[in-house]
C-alpha cells in the first residue's frame, strides 16, 4: 500500500544502531502502560469497530439524498473537520468535491460566513455538526447560525431530518439540544481524542455523504494495525519513521518538519498531518515543528530556502505513484517548443521533478528526506496511511516522554476568549 524510503544512508544506520529506544515505546503503546494511555481507543478501534453504526451512518446518508439533498455543509473545528477533509480531498479530489460539501466553524470570518450563506442559498443543503463538548466557540456560533438559516428555509418539521449529529455519548449541551429537538446523534467514544478521530463517525459521516466506502477505509486501518503491532525496526515502518524523527531531533537539533507533496489533493492530507504532530508532540518545550509545502508551487517560493536557507528542517515526501496517462498533444508548430515531451504523460514529469528535487536537497543540500510513496488512491490505502500516522506519532511522542494524547495548550486561549466575551459559565 505505501512504500518508505530514507535518503540519509546515516540515518538509516542511526536508526538501527538504536533500535534499542523503542522497546519502551512499544511497551508504553501497545501494553498500555504509558502516559495518556486512558485516551488509546484509536489502538484497538480497528478491530472493534461498531458496523451496525457504519451500516447506521450509511443508512442516514441516504435517507437524506432520498429527500432531494445534494449538499453537505459540515461543521467543526480541528480534529472534527481536519481529517474528513482531508480524507475526501485525498479520494475524490479538491475540485471533484466542490458545490457538494462545505466546511464551517472553521473561523468566525463574516466574510466567509456571508459567502457560504451565499453558496448555499439556492441548495438542497443538510448540517453535521460536530463537537464532542458543545462549547467550542467557533462551531457553536456557526451551527446557531446556519441552523436557524435551515430553519427559515424548510421549517421546523423538515428540520430534525436534516441535522445529524456527532457529539459525545450521554451529556454536552450538544448533546443535550439533539435530544430536545430529535436530531440523529453519533457519538464520539470517551477514549479518543480530536485529532485520532477521523476513523469514528466524525470522519465516517462527511465521508459517506461524499460517496466513500467508510467500510473499506477501516478495513485498512486494520491492515496497518495488524502491520504496525510489533517491534521489528527493520520491518515496521511506522517505527523507523518515528525513531529516525527522533534522532534527528535529539542529536542533529532538525526542529522542523516540512511535509511535501506533490498534488493538490494532498494538501489538506498535509494539515492534518500539522495538527496531528503539534499537538501530539509540542509539549514540555520539545516537540518538532510541522509545516507543509505543495510542489512545483513552493519549488516558485519556499524553494529558495529550503534549498539555500538555515537546515534546521527535513523533509517527509508523499507521493502518489498512479499514472491517470494525461499526455500533452503533439503540436505541429511546436513554438512552444516542448514536443520533446509528447511521449511522456504528467504523472511522468511529476515523478521527474521529485527526482529532482530529491537530487537537489537530498544529495546537493544534505537535507534528510522521508519518502512515502503511497501506490494506490483508495479508500483502504488511506485508513492504512493515517494508522501509519497516528502509530508513529504516538511512539515518537513516547521516545519524547511526553503524553502524545493531550492538547492543554489548545485551552489557555479558550479560557482568555470567554473571559473577554463575558462568559459567565
């Protein structure tokens, strides 16, 4: 499903020559017995997952196409919206899936809340709000906002069938509305936090509205669960990643991660992988510092520095090795003088400016680089690729000795938000 490579032919020994460190890390993770280990139900949740609520979220899907909905505005914020975007990009496309779902909660933007009520106006449009708590701002005054647009446009009766949503089990005052009103709920288990979320109904139900089979994507991840769970360095990818970050944190001092890829549909794959790491990992002062760029854009921008600039970062590379064989159009004229590439199709040139690229900062300017190539874009691939993720990130947060399940950063801005607006409880 992926293939992993380094190019640092030290790295490589480093990582074997300390195999050693993650042992603990092993131990920490999947004997549960490290910090933060109350929030692990990620770990075991591929293989007991519910499927009467998979067949529920379908089910609820098409109940609501049934009524003549073809749009989806999804609300939430950071896990709750990061990771079915992503997922959706990734499958269907970042253009493909236009005019079909929309995001809010996302910011309190009045320009962008008047564009999404203008997008909107002349839809057949239902709401998944989600939000385990209730309270978090942004999401809250956004679904106030567009439920009572909802409302204005089918009334009240028409209403509960159009709003579903993923809240926490038995209390919130999320949860609490839902029960008044008679909204479909989903909930969100107790045992895994935000950014670990995309494989429950938060990430399940955007992404069955968007025509995934959510039935194959977790088929994957407990493929990568399966492939992940022991602690062959040589023969665990998910560790070599995890380890060879570490090592180069603590004794090359790379405190920055730039994640790259080469296809705009992976962009939102890259934000997801920003808030998956910092806040897993940026804790106690330590922690390594994610970024993302998407090439051959940034190659026209960010390329000078990472090329020339201070190497206080390395590279993690993922790229999609399909070929949809889009070829240039052999032109007789050739004014623009580019028939020399008649014979070879996009995904061929994409592949020789990542060559490139690798030659250039890899072996020109001694940048570590990760490579991931990812062989196929399906739903089982992608559950595979985020368990990767969410395997890594939790074991290099361990080698780090830090809780890698937490975000007690995420609250000081919370608490001085509702002081300023006059929140009282």
């Amino acid at each position: 499903m992926i293939d992993f490579k380094i190019k640092d032919s030290n790295l490589e020994k480093e990582i074997i020559e300390n195999k050693n460190l993650i042992e603990q890390a092993h131990d920490s993770l999947w004997n549960k017995k490290g910090i933060g280990n109350e929030m692990l139900g990620w770990l075991d949740f591929p293989d007991n997952f519910n499927l009467n609520e998979v067949n529920e979220i379908n089910e609820k899907v098409k109940k609501i196409k049934n009524l003549g909905i073809d749009t989806l505005l999804v609300i939430g914020i950071g896990g709750s919206y990061l990771g079915s975007k992503a997922a959706i990009d990734f499958l269907k496309g970042s253009l493909n899936i236009d005019e079909k779902i929309y995001f809010a909660g996302i910011n309190v933007s009045d320009s962008y809340i008047k564009q999404l009520e203008n997008k909107l106006k002349n839809k057949n449009w239902a709401i998944c709000v989600i939000s385990k708590s209730g309270t978090t701002l942004e999401p809250a005054i956004s679904f106030r906002y567009f439920k009572n647009l909802l409302l204005k446009k089918v009334g009240e009766t028409k209403l509960k069938d159009l709003i579903v949503v993923v809240t926490d089990k038995e209390k919130g005052i999320l949860k609490n509305l839902a029960d008044i009103k008679g909204y479909q709920t989903f909930s969100i288990p107790d045992d895994i936090g935000g950014r670990f979320s995309v494989l429950t109904a938060v990430g399940l139900f955007p992404m069955s509205f968007a025509g995934i089979d959510i039935l194959k994507f977790l088929e994957g991840t407990k493929k990568a669960r399966k492939e992940f769970s022991n602690n062959d360095i040589k023969n665990n990818l998910a560790y070599k990643y995890a380890l060879g970050r570490f090592l180069l944190f603590s004794k090359r001092k790379k405190v920055l991660e730039i994640f790259t890829t080469y296809d705009p549909d992976f962009m939102m794959l890259s934000e997801w992988l920003k808030q998956l790491f910092a806040e897993s990992e940026g804790k106690n002062n330590k922690g390594i510092f994610p970024t993302s760029v998407t090439y051959s854009r940034d190659l026209h921008s960010l390329g000078q520095f990472i090329q020339d600039g201070n190497k206080v970062f390395f590279e993690t590379t993922l790229f999609l090795l399909e070929d949809k064989k889009v070829f240039l159009n052999n032109d007789v004229e050739n004014l623009d003088k580019l028939n020399y590439l008649n014979k070879k199709s996009f995904a061929e040139i994409n592949r020789v400016i990542l060559n490139s690229v690798i030659e250039s900062h890899a072996n020109n300017a001694k940048i570590p680089n990760f490579l991931i190539f990812i062989n196929e874009r399906n739903e089982e691939t992608l559950g595979y690729l985020l368990f990767f993720f969410f395997i890594s990130v939790s074991i290099s947060g361990y080698l780090l000795r830090i809780n890698p399940f937490d975000q007690p950063g995420v609250e000081i801005y919370k608490k001085n938000m509702f002081t300023s607006l006059g929140k009282i409880s």
